[in-house]
C-alpha cells in the first residue's frame, strides 16, 4: 500500500492504473476506522482494479463548538488496517494541502435537503461535507465511490451532487454494520460513557418499531414521528428529529415504494444518528404518497 499525503502523489501513484484503464474505486473517510469503514473497502476490493482510501478530517464540515479538535485521529493503526484489507493507495493530508486558504472563495451547496433533518441544526456541514468530496473526486477521479448507508443524508447530498455536477462516478451506498445489540458503528460512539453505550441500542430499536408499525398499514407519518421522538426523549436522549422520508430525500414523490425512517439524537454529549428502510406498497390514496417534506 503506498500512502501519499499530497495531490501530486496521488496523481502519480494513479497514473499507471489510468494508463492501464483500471477501474479506481474510492472510499472517502475521516479515519478512526472500524469495522463499517472495512465493510466499504471490501465492497470496493471486490469491484474495483485499484482502491483509493482517504484519511482527511475536513474542518470545513464542523461548526463552531463542535469536535474538530477532539475528533479521534489514529492514523497508524488506520494504515495497518487499510493495508490489511488490501487497500492500494492511502490519501492523508494535511490541511493545507486541501485547501490553500479558509475560507474559500468557492464552496459546493446542495439545495434544499442539505437545510433539512441534521442540516437544520448543523448550518454548513453538509457544504463542507459536498465541498471537500467534490475535491477529493476531483483529486482522485474514481470509477465508483463507497459511503456507508449509515449516514443517510450525506449519501443522499452526495448522489445528488455526483448527479448535478456529471460526475462519472458510480456512487455506491454501503449498508451500516452494527454491533451485536444494534447500535450502528460510529467513530463518535467512542464518546458515549458505559451507561449511554448500554442506552443507545433504542435508538435503532425505536426505528424498528416504526418499520414494523408502517409494515402493519399504519400511514400517520406525523404520528409516528411525535410518538418515537417522545419515547427517546422518555429514555433520555435529546431528540433532535425522526423523520419519515424518500431515499433522495426528495420534495415530493408520489411514485415510490422505498421509504426511509431517520433519526438524530443526543445521548450525553455524544450526537447518535440512524435510518432504517422501509418499503411499502404503493397506495396513491395513502398520505405514504404524499410529499412529507414540502
Ligand atoms: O463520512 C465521512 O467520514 C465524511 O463526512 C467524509 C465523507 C469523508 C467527508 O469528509
């Protein structure tokens, strides 16, 4: 495995892959890896000639008073890890090599769904999120890109930007790995103390419940997100929403059958988030196809 830390190297380790016409996959990250982030090289080794991992956390998607500075950098056992699992070449820069000056004078917005469910109460992450993963696509220019499925909407803001920018890359959405007790891996579960580790399983369970209640016919969406945001605060999470949604995340969509339930929450300090996918039967007479974001 070669690691680079600048654009130049990168360009020059891919060069003969290009030459070759070898597909690149590539896997975006901010480090700290675990079992979920594996989950994505593998399904990268397994469909791709050459994989590109990036360790970068990006400054420009955490707002003030959130944990830049304390985020979790373990950038050694990461390269073991990587080289573990195969992957080719390791990206980590530093800041500077990522951006020449902050701000920028250019920056990447998603419309409309980057404003909604987490964008809501973290104004500008997800156009630091669009920002510095147009870069890196830039930088690495891949056949296809893995992201875990477990962070929803910043799949959702991704596909959308691969999309309105004609990137040709195939984007590819990973299902979340969980623990035994379900709770979703996360870099940040490394923040929750013994007692919120033991708590936050309910999280998922609660999605569950909902999946199950939509699966038995139930359709009062708003219902459904009132009483499951009611239920986690009960059980001393800070709800910041639930949410009943299309995969894009869309305005409106009153053709589909694949729908999504979402969640955020705080436990302690530590913010936790989770989806699960539902799909439903069409029903045109349902409020399930009537836009539930407009
Ligand atoms: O999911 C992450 O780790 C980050 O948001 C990403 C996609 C690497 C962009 O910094």
């Amino acid at each position: 495995m070669r690691i680079e830390t600048t654009i130049q190297g990168v360009h020059a380790a891919l060069a003969p892959a290009r030459a070759a016409r070898k597909s690149i996959a590539f896997i975006p990250t901010m480090g700290n890896l675990h079992a979920g982030h594996l989950r994505l090289v593998q399904e990268a080794r397994n469909r791709a000639d050459v994989v590109v991992v990036s360790i970068f956390v990006n400054p420009t998607q955490f707002g003030v008073g959130e944990d830049f500075e304390a985020y979790p950098r373990t950038l050694e056992a990461d390269s073991q890890l990587l080289f573990e699992a195969e992957c080719d070449i390791l990206f980590a820069p530093a800041v500077a090599q990522m951006y020449a000056s902050l701000p920028q004078y250019t920056s990447v917005q998603v419309n409309e769904i980057a404003n909604d469910l987490c964008g809501k109460n973290r104004p500008g992450h997800f156009t630091g999120v669009a920002t510095v993963v147009t870069k890196l696509f830039n930088i690495v220019q891949p056949r296809m890109a893995f992201f875990g499925e477990k962070d929803f909407q910043q799949l959702a803001v991704i596909r959308h930007l691969a999309r309105d920018l004609c990137f040709p890359i195939e984007v590819v959405g990973v299902p979340t790995v969980r623990a035994a007790d379900g709770l979703a891996l996360s870099s940040r579960n490394g923040y929750l103390n013994e007692l919120e580790r033991r708590q936050a399983p309910a999280l998922y369970a609660t999605l569950q419940t909902i999946s199950a209640a939509l699966l038995a016919g139930q359709r009062d969406y708003a219902a459904l997100e009132q009483h499951a945001t009611e239920h986690l605060n009960g059980l001393g999470f800070v709800t910041d929403y639930v949410a009943i949604r299309t995969p894009w995340l869309a305005l409106s969509d009153n053709t589909t059958t694949e729908w999504v339930v979402l969640a955020a929450a705080k436990l302690g300090k530590t913010r936790l988030i989770d989806n699960i996918s539902v799909r439903l039967p069409l029903d045109v007479n349902s409020s399930a196809s009537q836009p539930v974001n407009a």
